[in-house]
C-alpha cells in the first residue's frame, strides 16, 4: 500500500529540533546546596531570595516524593542525572534582533515572533533557564502593567513580589513546589494595576533545548481591583532518550472584581515529566480561570487550583489532556471555597489513545460555616482503542446545607464502526480520529479564545497523524 | 472498463463463510437491485466491497474500473469513487453534518487547494433542498439522535454531495414511510445519469416503484441465484424467497450449519 506523507507529518514535529548547547553558564549535573549558591551567585539574587532557595532545598530533601496522588513513573526521575540551570546569560532582550541566531530561529520555528506581531500584548520567551526575549506592547506599559521575568520582578518590584510570592502556594505545599523553590530561574512576574483591562493576551513560551535537564520556571501575576489580564504560555521541547523534567510553581492573585484567565497549551515530547502546581486566589468578586489542555509529555502531574476567599468569587478549570501511547496524563482540579456565595466549575475531557493514559483527579472543599456555594464538576473520557485506560477520582467535600454540588461523569468510546463510517466518506484513519476528538471536545473548546482553539486544534491533528503512524 | 466488477468472491468471518463465489458487474449508468432475505450476506457484500477491516477475503477480485480496490484502505477506495449509505449509519457525537461533510468534500480535492466556503454551502443547501431537509440540519451532530429516517436522509444528502462513481445504497428504504421514501428516490433519481453505477440493496420491492432498476438481481447464501429485469422484483414479491430456499438447498448448507 502507498502511504502518502502528508505535510501533517512532517509538521507534527514542529517542536522536534535542537540546536547545539551553547550555554556559558552551567550549573553541572545533580543537585546539592552548591548548585543553590551557584544559582544564587549568576542571578545576583538578594539575601532574602537566597535564603529561601536554600531554605526550599532542605525543605525538598526531607519531602518524600507524592504517593498519594502519584504514579510510580515518578520513580524512573533520578534527580542525580538532572542539570538544574543552564543559560548563555541572565538579561533578556527586548529586541528579536539582539536573541542569539541558533536561538531566535528556534523561536521563528515555533512561530512566536509572528504571533507576537499578530494579536499578543508582548511576549517572554524561555530557552532552557533563561528568558532570552521579554517584551510588552508600548501602549501596553503605559498603562502601568509589568510584564518582567522573575528575576527582575523580585528585584525592581519587591513591593509587589514579596508580598505575594510563595504566598499562594507554600514552599512545602508539595515535593516539587519545593524543588521549584529552590532552584526557580525565568518565568513571568506580572502586574496589572487596578482597572486596567488588559486587552491582547501575554504570553510566555518555554523552550527546552538541552537533554537531561530540568526547566523550573516561576510565574507570578497579580491583577489589581477591577482589572482584567489573559495570559498564555505554551512550551515545547525536542525528542530526547533522557527524561527531562519540567516542573514550575505558577501563582495567581486576583484582587477585588478582577478577572484573570490563565491558558496552557503544552505540548511536551513525550520524554518530558511535567509536574507543575498552580493555584490562584480570587477575591471578592474576582474571577480566576484556568484553561489548561495538556498535550503530549511522559507524565503530567498538574490540578490547577482556585481558592475562592472572598465574596461571590469565581474559580473554573476547563482542561483537556490527551494520552497518546506510552503516555499518562494525570491531571484535574482543586477548588477551595472560603466564603459564601462563592461558585466554582470543572469541566474535564481526556482522551487516551492506545495504551494512553488519563487519571482524572479533583478535590472541591466546601467547608461548613459557608452558604450559598455553588460547584459544577464534569468529568467526560474518550477511550480511542480498547486498551486505554482512564480513571476519575473526584473528591468531593461538602458541608453545609446551603450549598449544591453537581457532578457528572462519562466514558465513551471511538468504535472501530465509527472510524469505518468516516473513512467511508473518505478521510483517512487520523483525520477520522482528529475529528472525533474534536467533536467530543468541541463545546468546551468553543469557550477558548480564537487563537487558541485553532492552535489547539491543530495539535490535536498532528497528534493523531503521529499515533496511526 | 467502465464498470465495477465482482469476481468470485469469497468473503468469510470468524470461519464462517458468507459470500460463496459471488459475480456481478455493474456498469456505470446503470442501477442493479440486489434483492435477498435477510442474512443472505447482502450488507456484508457491501462492506466488503467498501474495505471494512473484519471480513477475510479469500478468493475473487473486484474491480472499479479496472483497478483492483481489493488493497485499498477504505478512504482511498471512498475519495477514488466509490459510495456506501449504510444501512445502519453511525453516530459521531459533537461533530456537525456541516463540518463533517465539509471534511469529506476537502478530502477530494487535490493537496493544497482550500475549499471554498460560500460555494461549498451553496451546494449543501441546493442537496438540501432536493431532500427537503431543514437547514437546521447542518448544524446537528452527524446522526446523533436522528430518527430512522433521518439517517438515511442525511446518507443520501452526503451521496449527493459527494458525487461518487458507483454507489452502493444498503436498505436506505428501511425506517422509511411511504413519504419519505419518495423524497429518498426522488433524490436518488436526480443523481442518476451515465457517470454514476449504483447497487440498490432491498428485500421489499416497494423501493423499486420508485427507483426503476436496470437490473434485479436474487441474492441467497451469499450468491447471486438469478438475475433479470425489473419484473423480477414483482415476481419475487408476489412469490417470495421460498423457492430459492430449495435452491438454497441444492447449493448445500455450509458444514457447520
Ligand atoms: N461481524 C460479523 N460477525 C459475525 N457474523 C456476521 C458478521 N457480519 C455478518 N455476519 C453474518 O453474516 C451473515 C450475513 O449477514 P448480512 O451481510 O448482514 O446479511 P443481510 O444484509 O443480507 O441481511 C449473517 O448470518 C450474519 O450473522
Ligand atoms: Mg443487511
């Protein structure tokens, strides 16, 4: 039989290159308070930042490594074979011109200076430890938004950072917030100052080049009263027989009335370990919203979080994860309701693929004393092939009286029979797969904003030219 | 050349022999009916011919326009030409008849030409029409609660639109009344002309009231036993498959029966 490639092909490696490293600075392999000092040392980071790395560290060492909620592929990342900072310097650019050749191609490849141009308010681009481009839209700095790299944040704004900085999420919340802690380079600090309303989305992307090593970004934003701010961060990294870790601490703060949406569209290589927290804290009639599709990685360990600690504050995860073979997508949503009337809502759709793997986990908390609170959970899988595998574990703590919790669970199947139909009419094995993934998570797609359901779509395709192989 | 042909066919599943050395051409311009009882093998003739992965070809050769198919995946037989409406079309949940016909038609068309949208619906809704069916339909998940009827509609919309070489229609008068039936063979008789074959599976004649076959063929135990003219249809009608059943029985009965 002649099999066509098809531009699809050849396209869904789009993140699949390497450059050679060219890093002048290189923490080595394996982590000991050394590699703390080293870090410390070529970020020039205040006392109070070095502290709290090592700090962090020791915190890392006593945590045993999850059990409750993990996997035992947790166990094949030896922490020992990892390089925790690598960079060719500590300074972004503001200017594409002034980004390392090798590097800026990098970033052409993935398409991020055009889409800068097109419709984003400025953009962070990560290359392994460091950002290597940080810019923001002229008009939109007038305003009085940041949009730094940590580093810089902690420096030039420590008013803002230290009273929020690991504040939202502890150090010991979890074995990889500590590491994240402890080792924290790049990563964005944002700030939008009360009433701003952020019109285009920031964005980051995180870029791994190197192998054997571990990308620890640390994310910050802060929308003050009334303000409004969508941020995006995509990451992609090279195909490498080493296990490569990805583990960053994202934290959210939205203060009175403000809105913050947060959007992921990973797509790891599938040797990556992705293990991230996220959590954000509404306020009185804030909102924070995670959008968050999970596409490709060996492991992915991630349950953004909202707590809602004022008044009629809202918290929503809409999140998709797909496992292809070999992968397991272990994902979900944590929300935490403090005060009354507060609502939040989960809507979760995985897909696994041949031997693909989706674990669906959540945790609402509704405690007591609180009324009027409201939760929606919906938890949807699609089993493409019968030896997927696909678990939901919801946890569901509500008490009170004056509260209401739905929830609602399915698992459907892409038939053998459905497949034939579509390719009956003429489209080939992966589109007829692409289309029924996307019609299963074409309503809650539908949500997104533009830009990213068309990219996300996309991924879903080359996802799918690459599994029928 | 202009014709799909069945050679001997030999079809089996799980060792269980279904199509037992089964000839038919059908030559482009013409409608054969296959008439049989049920389990005769009728729809899996159709699969078969279509690509379905479960069957097992054992012997024969089919021929679309005298290219052996036999070795094509199913949607490299589907975008060469060749139609089945199924006689039990699947569901595919979130994904609209707008955007899946859409798919389908895109599919056709050589690499790197876009399809373009305001001719495309342009078509859908002339198709449409021919059918009388609701433009709400487009935006109606593929099959997803549709009635009998409404299946088989929106199979022979997707015929229309996609203009194949042969079609293969298996039961689309089943689930039908008698008006929708009409619609049904009205949009049928509207494809029909010197470019399309179509093999009309039945097992009631009151289709071929309204679609007028070239030829009727009599389908039992996974062969054609007689072939004729249209007549044939009102015989086996008033007669019914009984007397087949001793041919049947002449044919012998597979071992494990
Ligand atoms: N997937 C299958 N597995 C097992 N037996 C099948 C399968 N498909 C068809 N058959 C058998 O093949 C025979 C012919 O079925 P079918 O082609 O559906 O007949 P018809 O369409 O003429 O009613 C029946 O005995 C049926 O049970
Ligand atoms: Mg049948």
């Amino acid at each position: 039989m002649v099999k066509e490639v098809s531009p699809l092909e050849i396209e869904r490696n789009v993140g699949n290159f390497a450059y050679p490293e060219t890093h002048t600075h290189d923490a080595g392999v394996g982590l000991t308070e050394k590699t703390i000092h080293y870090i410390s040392d070529i970020k020039d980071d205040p006392d109070w930042v070095r502290e709290f790395r090592l700090n962090a560290y020791k915190t890392f060492m006593s945590k045993p490594m999850p059990t409750h909620w993990a996997s035992k592929d947790l166990e094949a990342i030896v922490f020992d074979n990892i390089r925790y900072y690598l960079s060719g310097g500590t300074q972004p650019k503001r200017n594409w011109e002034d980004v390392p050749d090798d590097v800026k191609r990098t970033f052409e490849r993935l398409g991020i200076p055009e889409q800068e141009r097109k419709f984003l308010a400025g953009v962070e681009a990560q290359f392994d430890s460091e950002a290597v481009y940080s810019n923001i839209k002229k008009a939109v700095g007038e305003q009085g938004v940041i949009f730094v790299g940590s580093a810089e944040g902690l420096k030039n704004h420590p008013e803002i950072f230290r009273k929020w900085f690991g504040k939202v999420i502890p150090t010991g919340d979890n074995k990889f917030s500590a590491l994240n802690s402890a080792v924290f380079s790049g990563g964005s600090f944002i700030y939008v100052p009360p009433g701003v309303k952020v019109k285009h989305p920031l964005q980051a992307y995180f870029r791994i080049n190197a192998e054997n090593f571990g990308q620890f970004e640390r994310t910050l934003i802060i929308c003050d009263e009334g303000s409004e701010l969508t941020y995006m961060e995509g990451c992609t990294a090279p195909k490498f027989n080493t296990a490569t870790l990805h583990s960053a601490v994202v934290e959210l703060v939205a203060m009175k009335g403000a809105k913050l949406q947060y959007i992921t569209v990973q797509n790891w290589s599938a040797n990556v370990f992705n293990l991230v927290t996220k959590r954000g804290i509404a306020h009185e009639d804030a909102e924070v919203k995670w959008i968050d599709c999970n596409i490709g990685s060996r492991l992915t360990m991630k349950y953004p979080g909202v707590i809602m600690k004022g008044r009629r504050a809202r918290g929503e995860v809409l999140s998709i994860a797909l496992a292809g073979d070999g992968q397991h997508q272990d994902t979900g949503a944590k929300m935490v309701h403090a005060a009354d009337e507060t609502t939040s809502n989960i809507i979760s759709k995985s897909i696994s693929i041949g031997k693909g793997r989706a674990t669906y986990r959540g945790l609402v908390h509704i405690p007591k004393h609180l009324k009027n609170c409201k939760n929606n959970t919906e938890c949807d899988a699609l089993l493409i092939n019968s030896t997927s595998r696909t678990d939901t574990y919801p946890a569901i703590t509500v008490r009170g009286t004056g509260n209401s919790v739905q929830h609602e669970a399915s698992v459907s199947q892409v038939s053998a029979e459905q497949i034939f139909y579509m390719q009956q009419r003429g489209l080939t094995e992966a589109q007829a797969m692409s289309l029924s993934v996307n019609g299963f998570v074409n309503d809650l797609v539908r949500q997104f904003p533009m830009e990213y359901s068309v990219e996300l779509k996309r991924l879903i395709e080359l996802e799918m030219e690459g599994s029928v192989g | 050349m202009n014709k799909l042909s069945i050679t001997n066919l030999r079809v089996s599943i799980a060792d269980q022999e279904i199509i037992r050395g089964l000839s038919l051409a059908v030559p482009k311009g013409e409608i054969h009916a296959i008439m049989g009882p049920n389990g005769s093998g009728k729809s899996t003739l159709a699969k078969v011919l279509t690509g379905h992965p479960d069957y097992k070809i054992t012997a024969g050769e089919v021929l679309m326009d005298g290219e052996n198919i036999l070795a094509l995946a199913p949607d490299e037989r589907a975008r060469k030409g060749l139609f089945l409406a199924f006689q039990y079309p699947s569901e595919i949940p979130g994904v609209t008849i707008a955007n899946f016909l859409r798919a389908a038609v895109q599919a056709r068309l050589p690499e790197g030409e876009e399809l373009e949208a305001t001719d495309y619906y342009a078509k859908l809704y002339e198709k449409m029409d021919l059918l009388e069916m609701d433009r709400s339909f487009t935006s109606r998940s593929v099959n997803e609660g549709f009635s009998g009827g409404e299946k088989k509609r929106n199979e022979i919309l997707q015929l229309a639109m996609l203009q194949p070489k042969y079609a293969v229609l298996d039961e689309t008068d089943s689930g039908l009344d008698i008006d929708a039936l009409k619609v049904v063979a009205h949009g049928v008789n509207s494809l029909r002309g010197p470019n399309l074959g179509v093999i009309l599976i039945t097992h009631y004649q009151r289709l071929l009231d309204y679609i007028i076959p070239d030829h009727v063929h009599v389908m039992v135990q996974g062969r054609i036993v007689r072939s004729g003219g249209k007549e044939l249809a009102l015989e086996l009608e008033e007669k019914g498959y009984e007397s087949y059943e001793t041919v049947k029985d002449e044919i012998g009965e597979p071992a494990m029966a």
